[in-house]
C-alpha cells in the first residue's frame, strides 16, 4: 500500500498574451493606427451613449415608473375592480340561474324520460329481441336442418351417379388436350421463342455495352473538360488570391475588433472620468454652496424667527384657547343656570324619590367587635 501522500498537480494556468504565438509584421503595423482611428471614433459615441443612459435612468426613475403606477392604478380601477365586480355580481348569480333552469328543463326531464319510458320501452324490445331468437333458433334446429341433411344426401347420389357414367369421357377429353394443346404449345416454347428471346436478350446486352461505353466515354471527356476549365483555375484563384486575401481581412478584422474592445473600454473610463468631474463641478458650484446658505444662514435665521416669533405667538395663541375655553365654560354654566331656574319657576321643585328601606346596614350600624350581633341580623 502507497503510504505516501500524492503531491496535488498544479493548476492550469490561463495562456497569457505573453505566450500567443509571435505576431507578423503585418499586424502590428496594422493595429496601432486602427486602434488610434477607432478610439477617435468610438470616444463620442461611447460618452453619448452613457449620456442617455444616464437621462434614460433619470426619465426611468422620475416619469416613467410614476406614470406606469399611476396607470396601474387606474387601469386596476377602471378594468379589473368592474370585470371583478361583473364576474361576482352578474356573471356568476347568472350562470348559477341558468345552471339551475338547465337542470330543471333539461336534466329533470331526461332522467325522467329515460328511467320511465325509454327503459321500459328498452326491455320491452329486448324480450322480444330474445323471443324471436328462441323461435329463429327452434326453425334451424327442427325444420332447416333435416331438409339441409335431405338435400346433401340426394346431392351426394347425384354426384356418384354423374362420375360412374363420365369416367371414360374424363379419359378421351384428358388425350385430346394433351395432343391439341400441350405437344404443340411445349414445341413452340422449344423452336421458336426460346431461341428469339436468347437472340433478343443478345442484342440487349450488346446495345447496352456499346451505351456504356459512349457514355463512358463523353462522361470523360466532360470530366476533363470541366476539370481544365473550370476546376484548375477555380483551385489556383482560391489558392492563390482567395485565401490570402481572406487571411489579411481576418487579421483586419481581428484588429478591428480588438481596437473596438479597447476603444469601448477606454472610452467608459473617460466618460466615467468626465462624470465624475462633471458631477464635483456641479456639486461644487451649486449643491455646497445652497447646503452653506441652508447650514449658515436660512437654519440659524429659522431657529431666530422660531425663538422670537413663532413660540410667543404659539403660546399667545394657547393662552388666548384657555381664556375662550374658560368663557365658554363659564357661559354654559351660567346658561344651564338661568334654564335650571326658568324651570323650576314654572314647573315648581321636582319631586324627591322616597328613601327605600334596604336590609344592608348603614356605615355607623356596620359590626363591631364589642356587639353581639351581625350587620345582617341587626334587625
């Protein structure tokens, strides 16, 4: 048994741009003004593109995603509240209705069609069905089939008596068709057809071998024709022009593509950059200076008119509530007075309700630990 530890193979590592394969004249004369010439053109397109991402963004955030709520929301209010509403309150009690009418024209009456008519009807047919059946099946057995038996009796007689009288007519009719038919139909086939269909399959065979070889040969000339016309120089324009100009455009093509990478890339850093400077020059021009304004003087001119102006005139106010509220109250009491005295001016003192004698006792009749009575049995 191996008891040492198997040493882990190193990763693989990703082939570098170092370790490509050795690059020709031709392309790096051709990558560096390709790539000078696509990132003079590929700047504005990429800064006018982050351009309107930014204002998509912006319109995104700000207009259309509101307005996309907001059409929500109506359309909710508009279609789908009144579709819900049809649906449960119209549709729904409708199709229940005409579920139950169905049921009661349609489904009552079959089931009652079918179960006292149609069923009844149903056996009454079937036993007839079965009674004609027995009776069909009485006839085969005790009439067809002793006069079948009869018939193929006298069949089978008629038969024996016919092939006792016809057996020397079979004999004389078999020789006369063997001399007038087979001797001279055998003859034919041996002295003249057979010998016409070998002289016909001779000549089949030689037209079709001289076929061959014509076509043989025109197919071969054609060949050839084609090949010095059409296939050599076809060869020589693919080996000789096609294909290397086809490796210049794949190397150009290449570049270009890799000039468009870089460009793109280095166009995003630059936009990024002008961004950046962009938004400090904003933030520096307009956004610190209102944020000092706000912090310096509108908070501190705020916190004065607050102390000074807002506070006294708040507890002015409250104290001027309190006095109204104290003379409301004092006007309604002085109101519900004047109306307690009317009253009793023209409807006299209202009546006292008579004390009723209750068995619970009193605070000064309540026990206590010098009696000998409860508060219960004190009467």
């Amino acid at each position: 048994m191996d008891l040492q530890k198997p040493t882990a193979e190193p990763p693989e590592q990703p082939p570098s741009s170092d370790d490509r394969a050795p690059e020709g004249c031709l392309v790096v004369a051709i990558r560096l003004p390709v790539r000078i010439v696509v990132l003079v053109l590929v700047v504005p397109v990429r800064m006018a593109w982050d351009l309107l991402v930014v204002a998509g963004r912006l319109l995104r955030d700000t207009v259309l995603r509101p307005l996309g709520r907001g059409l929500l929301h109506l359309g909710k209010a508009l279609l789908v509240l009144p579709l819900i509403g049809l649906w449960r309150y119209v549709l729904t009690p409708a199709g229940k209705a005409l579920a139950w009418l169905g049921h009661v024209l349609l489904v009552v009456p079959a089931l009652w069609l079918y179960r006292y008519v149609l069923t009844p009807l149903g056996q009454g047919v079937a036993w007839l069905a079965r009674t004609a059946g027995a009776g069909f099946g009485w006839v085969y057995a005790r009439v067809l089939t002793p006069v079948g038996h009869a018939l193929a009796w006298l069949a089978k007689g008629i038969g024996a008596v016919l092939a006792a009288v016809g057996v020397g007519s079979y004999t004389a009719v078999t020789w006369l068709l063997h001399h007038l038919v087979v001797v001279p139909a055998r003859w034919l086939h041996t002295w003249i057809l057979a010998p016409v269909g070998r002289a016909v399959a001779w000549c089949a065979l030689g037209a079709g071998r001289l076929l061959s070889l014509l076509f043989s040969g025109i197919g071969a000339v054609l060949y050839w024709t084609a090949r010095i016309l059409v296939v050599l120089p076809a060869t020589a324009l693919w080996r000789w022009v096609l294909a290397p100009a086809g490796r210049v455009l794949a190397v150009v093509a290449r570049e270009v593509g890799d000039a468009l990478g870089h460009a793109w890339r280095i166009a995003g850093r630059l936009s990024l950059t002008v961004g950046r400077f962009l938004g400090t020059l904003l933030r520096w021009i307009f956004v610190e200076p209102v944020r000092w304004v706000y912090r310096a003087v509108l908070t501190p001119v705020g916190h004065a008119v607050r102390d000074a102006v807002l506070r006294p005139a708040a507890r002015a106010a409250r104290s001027v509530g309190r006095a109204t509220r104290q003379a409301l109250a004092a006007a309604r009491e002085t109101a519900r007075q004047a109306r307690a005295d009317v009253r009793r001016l023209l409807f006299g003192k209202p009546l006292q309700p008579e004390a009723v004698g209750r068995r619970e006792p009193s605070t000064g009749e309540a026990r206590t630990l010098g009696s000998s009575t409860t508060a219960l049995t004190k009467d």
